[in-house]
C-alpha cells in the first residue's frame, strides 16, 4: 500500500508548527479544520493555500470547523 503523502513545501516556520503538533503528513492535516491550523504560530494563509491545493490533489480536505 502507499505510504500517506508527505507534506508539501510550506515554509520552515509552518512545517516546524505542524511537526510540534505531531502533523506529518498530509493526512494529519485533513484531521484538522483551517481555524485549527492557523491558530498555530508559523501557519498562515500562504501555508493553508499551499495544504489546500495538495490535499484536493490528494482527495482529501481539511476538516470542517465548528
């Protein structure tokens, strides 16, 4: 089977956000909702824009916020 796809280049800040919230893959992500995401220090719109594009391309989205 395939592995999950990797996160995308979205900046050092970003990627370090995500990793300290134990977010490795593209996956993790879907499990959370865009509120959720930039709500961490170093994710901001630029970052979402680039996991948006990645997780439709994968068939995934981000989890819908409350």
């Amino acid at each position: 089977p395939d592995s999950p796809p990797e996160l995308p280049a979205i900046g050092a800040p970003a990627s370090r956000a995500l990793a300290a919230e134990g977010i490795v893959s593209l996956a993790g992500v879907a499990e959370r909702s865009e509120a959720e995401l930039l709500a961490l220090h170093g994710v901001g719109p630029r970052a979402i824009r680039i996991l948006r594009e990645h997780l439709t391309t994968a068939g995934l989205s981000f989890r819908d916020g409350d």
